[in-house]
C-alpha cells in the first residue's frame, strides 16, 4: 500500500485556512526586516560562508521560529525598536546552524525539498558554517545587550544539543520509553520554539510570568510539531514533505509510530520491528510493511492525537494573554501544526 | 630519509627549561580550580556528553589558553573571586568544541597521541557534543555576566570558524597567497589565543590599551604557535607530536613549509607538489620526498624564523607592563613556542 492511504486515518479535518500563512502576515513588515537582517549578518570575507548559508537561508522553510518571537513580542505590547527583529533573526541563525549540524548526523540528501548543503557542499562546510551561525547569533544577541536573551538562547542552545544527542543514544532502540522520546524532542526541537517565543516578552519587559507562559507555549507547540512531523515521516506526501517518506524508518529511528506499532505489534511484528530498526536489516519491501504495520494499529491517527493534546496545552498556555489578533493568530497555529498538509 | 633528521636544520636551540611548565605552575592553584570547573560543567543527565567530553578532556594537552587566560588575570592584578578560573573554564570549551569539529572535518584519528573522539565515538557524537560544549561555554559566560568578555568570545568563536572554512577553500590548492595562509592562521587558531589573553584583562578590569596589548600577545603567540606546529606536523618526533607526521601532506593541507618548498622548486619539483597537493595522488614514499625537498630549500627553517617573528611581536605587546613573575613567565612562553621539544 502506498503512504498516502495513510492519510485518511487522521482524526482531523484540514484547517478551512492556513492559520501560519495567516500569522506570517500579521508579522510581514517585521518578518521582512528579520530576513533583511539575515541576508546582512550571514556576510563574511570567507565566500563560501554566505553561499553555503544562503544555500540553507533561500531554500525558505516557513521561518517558523523567527514568526513566533515576532508574534509573541507584538503580542506583548513591543514597540519603538527593532530589537525582535534582530532577536528572531538569532533565533532563525540558531536554528539553521542545527538544521546544518543535523543534516550531517543524518546523511541526509534532501532538506525542503532541496539538496541539502551537505549533499552540495559537503559534510565538512556543514560543520563549519554551522559553527559560524551558531556564533554569529552570540555576536548579535551580544549587540542587542540583554543577558535574560542570552541565557535563555544560550540555555536552549545547550538543551538542543542534548536533545540531539539523546537521540543518538536512542537509535534502532525499540526498548526506548516513550517519556524518553519525549526527551528528546523537547530537546531537539522544542526548546528552541520554547525560548523563541519567551524571548517575545522579554524583549518587551513583561513580567517573568508572562514570560513563562509563552516559553510553555511554546515548549508545547514544538512538542506537538515534531509529534507531527514524526508521524508525516511515515504518512506524508512527499511532494508536500520535501524530504524522503520513510527516512526516519531507514535510519531506525525511534519516534512514537514506531513505538506505538512496536508496543502493539504480535511476536512476528516484533520480530520485524527488531530486524528493521534495531539491526537496521531492510529490504525494499519493509516499508511498505512497517506502513501496513502502524495502519492496523492506528499508529499514526494515536501519534496525531497526542500531538493535538500537546497543541492543547500549548493553547491553554494563552488564557493569561487578553485577545488581540496576534494571541488569536498564535491559537489557530496551534491547532493548525497538528492539522497541517501532509 | 627519516623526519628527526630534520631537526638538526632547526634554528635555535632547545630551552633549557620548559617555559610553558613554569607559566602553569605560576598559576596551578587556578588551574586546579579551572579543571574542577570544566569537569563541573561537562555534565549531563544525557550520559554520552560528559563520557566523550572527558575522553577529549583527560587526553590532557597542555591546557594553554587557559592558562594564558589564568596568567594575563594574574599580571593585570586580578584577585578576590574565581571569575578568571569560570572564564578560562569557557576557553577551554570552545577550544575542545573546535577540536571536536576539526576531528571530524579532517577525519582525524589520533589527537594528543590517544584515538580521537570521533574516532572512538563516531562523527555524529562529536559533531553534537562539540555544539554541546559550544553552548555550555555561552552558559557560563552569561553566568559570569560581562558583556564585554561575551563579545570578544563570541568574535573570536566566529572568527575560528571563518578561519577554518578559509582553510577548507584554500585545502589543495598551491596558488594560496602565504598571506591568505596568514589569515587562515589568524583565525582557526590565533583568535582564540588573542581572546584568551585579552579575558585576562578584561576580568581585571584593566584600561582598553592593556586589554589591546594582551589581545596582541596572544594574537602574535598563537600566530608563532601554529606556525611551530604546521612545521613540527613535517619535522617532529612522532612520539612526542602525538599525532601522525604527515597528516598535513596526506590531506593537502596548504601550510608555510609546503608553500615555501613550492614557491622554491624546480619544474619537475613543482609537478611533484601539484601531484601530491592539489591532485592528492600519493604514493608510499612520496612523504620522504616530500621531506627531502623541504630541507633541500630550508623550507622548515624558514618557517620557524616567521614564528620566531611573530613570538618577537608577541613579547613586545607585554612591554607596558611592569616586570614580575607572571610577565616574566608570559615572556618566556613566546621563546618556549618556537623553541618547544619536537
């Protein structure tokens, strides 16, 4: 069976809108200043820095994280300064140097669709650039002088390596936890989405609980973007994708599909499960049945369900805030990461 | 021919104390306190972190920047706190981020005469927890709470890495200016000794001329430090290297000898370079002539006479301050570098 069957398992009708398209909006001028500021600061003597960044940087990507500091500043009250602008355009480097870094643990090929920059200019300038994003990013949040950014940047930075490497120690380990899964990807994706939109209020001076709400925004938004993202792995289009359906399943992976398959699976399932993921021993055909396996145990629709969960906290994270468009526009993205195209 | 021939061509003659030694002793209080710090902070409740970390820790190496750093505090008066021992601390983690990634970028199997992490560990880890130390080394100095020592490590932790993907651009290629060559030197490795000296000023709060004299010190210092060991990875005693001799030639990397022994060669000598450099065709005995050609032309005398300049440079910077131990010690570190045991 193809993956695209698996679609109609999802417990959840598309969104009438695309409520990201619709805060990117909200945010234009600002997002449009942030990608000015991205463009100047990837500049360096060394050529093929901003080539390889431009490389990562044009291949666009939603600028999800960078959206979110914006949003979430202006929905503090932010003004008279282009302080966020400069502090998402951190956030994006941040991100996009992990997005290098990962590419090459992963061998990956494909990154939106596009040759990833590995696959381009090879492992070794992945590694460096990344480097140089990463500390580029110090440099600015340095200039914009205020020591609660960098310690929640440097402090996400930190737990986002971690993250990644939990994951590592994780691979083709089917006896892996599910909380422990769910270490990872607050690590390695939803620290970041955490500390982006802390950073809103912060460059705003509201009070530290504000703050806190939006960091558990969202800490819980990127929980439940990943949930997804792990689960479009196995069930997206890959057009829409931009990446390879079943990458995760090649590389053993352990995400919740497979967890939850592997928990459900008979002895013979299990077996298969231990052959593919943990000894990594497949054959053309085993996609197709690990596919056929999450399908009969409804792994996927379980896998959006406690995304949706995620989103719900990440919601409720908001009830403090008063309702404006931007409080309004971050809502609708929540509900719109667990029912995005796929 | 054997490489330990070559020594004989060496300039100057061994010191007859280890200056190096001394300077670490002159401070081991605080770098006792400092090695207590790093192993501190090297934890993780994700169990691989400090395992490799202490892998690439405990192999040793000679702590320098640290050191320098712990050094230049004590001359410019600093006392009364352990900031000096935090800060040379974050030293220390960027230059092993640096080591981690370089290992994986050159494909490295041996660092300080012990199996590299990558090599023991894998690429993927050290390329994570490389980023890991990167971000811990930000923590710290965000806990330390001075922006100005926030803004020269995170200067000098993007100048590193423009200076290594430079030398991945000019990697094999022969028509690599010695001045370009300079400028990957300057970055990849100087940068991180001009800022660990100028720390040293700068926790001492000390004018910005001293901070600028330190920065010069260790600018010059690190500049004659490479250069010793871009000629010492051709003329050392391997035992004593704790690397391969050779690696250089093997990966084509462009350094002073090779550009020295190629700007003298003859036509023939000069397709023997394009061979073995630029097209990275080598065979067996290609090392030894490699060798040979350099001692023909003084290749490695010359190169230690342009590091002899720069630790000349580099003990001017001192002449503001007033003599005592520390100045005393910093001095005879610059004489150590380009005299050090081979």
């Amino acid at each position: 069976m193809g993956a695209a069957n698996l679609l109609t398992a999802s417990p959840a009708p598309a969104p009438p809108d695309d409520a990201l398209a619709a805060l990117t909006a909200l945010v234009r001028d600002d997002m449009e200043a942030c990608n000015r500021e991205i463009v100047a600061r990837m500049a360096s003597p060394v050529a093929l820095i901003p080539r390889l960044a431009a490389h990562i940087v044009a291949a666009g990507g939603k600028r999800l994280r960078p959206v979110l500091t914006l949003a979430a500043a202006r929905m503090c009250g932010y003004s008279g300064g282009a302080r966020h602008v400069q502090l998402a355009a951190c956030v994006e480097f941040i991100h996009t140097a992990t997005l290098l870094h990962d590419d090459v643990v992963d061998e990956s090929q494909l990154r939106r669709g596009l040759a990833s920059a590995n696959a381009v200019f090879g492992n070794k300038a992945s590694v460096l650039v990344g480097d140089f994003l990463f500390a580029r990013a110090f440099q600015l949040m340095v200039a914009d002088g205020s020591l609660d950014v960098l310690r929640i940047l440097s402090a996400a930075a930190a737990t986002i390596a971690e993250g990644e490497v939990l994951q590592l120690a994780t691979q083709n380990d089917l006896s892996t936890s599910v909380e422990r899964y769910l270490d990872v990807v607050r690590g390695k994706t939803a620290a970041l989405f955490a500390a982006a939109c802390e950073v809103g209020a912060v460059v705003a001076n509201r009070p530290a609980a504000e703050a806190a709400a939006l960091r558990d925004y969202g800490l819980n938004l990127g929980i439940a973007f990943q949930l997804v993202d792990d689960a479009l792995d196995y069930a997206a289009d890959q057009a829409v994708l931009g990446k390879t359906v079943g990458d995760d399943f090649r590389e053993g992976k352990i995400t919740l599909p497979v967890l939850t398959a592997y928990a459900a699976g008979s002895r013979g399932e299990r077996a298969f499960w231990q052959r593919t993921i943990e000894a990594s021993e497949q054959t053309e055909a085993d996609l197709d049945q690990a596919l056929a396996l999450m399908t009969a145990c409804g792994a996927i629709p379980a896998t959006l369900a406690r995304a949706a969960e995620f989103a719900g906290l990440a919601k409720a994270s908001l009830s403090r805030f008063t309702d404006d468009p931007f409080r309004h526009a971050l809502l609708a993205v929540a509900d719109f990461t667990v029912n995005r195209p796929r």
